[in-house]
C-alpha cells in the first residue's frame, strides 16, 4: 500500500469496528480523510487491535510526522542566562528531546473529543493507538484517577521522542489561590524527577494548565521557570530543559523571565 492506500485502509478498519461509523462517507479529498482518521482515533475507546493495524498505523504516522519537519534540541540555542535552557515557539510534538510533557485531565487517557486543539488530542492523534492503550493500563493498575500535580510516564511510540511524560495541572475555575500555584510547582517537580528517574538528558515542558485550564499565562509562566531553577540547583543535574510555548503571548512572558 502507498501513503494514501494506507491511510483509507486504517480509516475503514477504525469504522467497521463500530456500527455507528460503518454508514458513514469517506471524504474524498486528503484533508478531510487525514481528519476522519484523525476523529476516529480520538473517539476511539483503549480496546485490543490488530498487530497488522498497528503496523500500518505506525508506518503512516511516521511519515506525517515527519513531515510536520522535527526540530532536534541541537539545533535550538539556550538562552543567555542559563545554558541548560531553551525556549522554542511551535509544535511539541515535532521536538526531538528524550522527553514531552504533556497535560492531561484526570483520567489519563487522552481527549475523546474530535478534533480538538488542545496538546493532549494533538499527543495522541500523532503518537497513535498504543499510547491511550498504554495509558488506559496505567489506570486500571492505578484504580483511581490521577491526581492534581502527579505525573506518569509512557513511551512516545511514533514522536520523534522517547517519552511522554503525563501530568495534571490545576483548574482555576475563579480566582488564582496560593493551592493552584502549589500544585502547578508541584506538577513541574514531579514530571522533573520522573524524568531523572528514567535518565532524561532533555525535557520540553508546554505551558502546562494555561488556555482551557485557565491559569493565568504570566503566574504560570513565572512559577514554571522559578520550580524548574530550583530544581536544577538542589540537584545538580545538567538535564536541559525546554519551555516550549504556542502563542505569542507566553514567548513574550518566556523572553523576558529568561533574560533575568
């Protein structure tokens, strides 16, 4: 099968699987196909699949991704305050660090909403099945959903990672408290040891519960750079570390807290 061939051939095993789905058209057109695969994966519950499916998904997935063009951390420069860190505008998961941090809601499994542009439908959709799979184990082990400020670790399967590392940050769903600035330091410190724990030399941070999590950019961004300093100081690792940002806005509050 060629890319295209592949990429049909996926979507119609993900629709028989499921007799909602069975009647439905496929789009004729290359993009709105790569986003019905896409919507199939997300609404898709952690369920066994073929081994041939997997295959196939793997060698399709891991030529849309690179595709998207992966940015090495050789080829980033660190900021001139600190040689261990680096600020990058774009795309997590086209960074190739050992590392990603990804920020998950409670349940640990990924978004099940289609489409949507949050960093944690994006991780999965490109990672593939084996990571809601992967996750979906986790939990049942586990018992009870994640908590605030906890993180796990998983494998990246098709990102140009090694690692997704998984953590929870707080809602602030009216006013900022001292709470959720705990909890967001907290969710730092845990991916950080985690990452040590499992010999990362680099990890990208994204902005964790900035955007639909409603913390705000600023105090998020300060807490950020100061647990991760601290951090880096009480150990003495020489892990490198990104803070990787999407807008705008956290470049700007990024730029400015990093040339302190």
């Amino acid at each position: 099968m060629n890319h295209s061939e592949q990429r049909i051939w996926l979507i119609q095993q993900l629709m028989a699987e499921d007799d909602y789905y069975r009647n439905y058209d496929i789009p004729q057109d290359e993009r709105g196909q790569k986003d019905f695969l896409r919507a199939l994966m997300n609404v898709r519950e952690p369920k066994d699949i073929s081994i041939e499916f997997l295959e196939i998904q793997d060698e399709y997935l891991q030529v849309e991704n690179e595709g998207t063009g992966v940015v090495s951390i050789h080829e980033l420069k660190p900021v001139s305050s600190n040689p261990k860190l680096y600020v990058w505008q774009g795309d997590i998961t086209r960074l190739k660090v050992d590392a990603i941090v990804n920020a998950a809601n409670s349940q640990m499994c990924g978004c099940f909403q289609p489409l949507h542009n949050c960093i944690d439908n994006i991780i999965h959709s490109k990672s593939g099945i084996q990571l809601r799979l992967k996750c979906a184990d986790i939990m049942r082990r586990q018992g009870h959903e994640e908590p605030t400020g906890q993180a796990k670790i998983t494998p990246a399967y098709n990102l140009p990672c090694d690692y997704v590392i998984h953590t929870v940050g707080p809602i602030v769903q009216v006013a900022l408290t001292e709470r959720h600035e705990e909890l967001l330091a907290s969710c730092y410190k845990s991916c950080l040891n985690l990452a040590a724990e499992n010999k990362v030399k680099s990890i990208a941070f994204c902005c964790v519960s900035t955007g639909v999590f409603m913390f705000p950019n600023q105090r998020a961004a300060e807490i950020a750079v100061e647990t991760v300093k601290t951090w880096l100081d009480e150990t003495g690792s020489e892990m490198k570390i990104v803070f990787n940002v999407y807008k705008d806005i956290d470049l700007d509050i990024y730029d400015k807290l990093l040339k302190k």
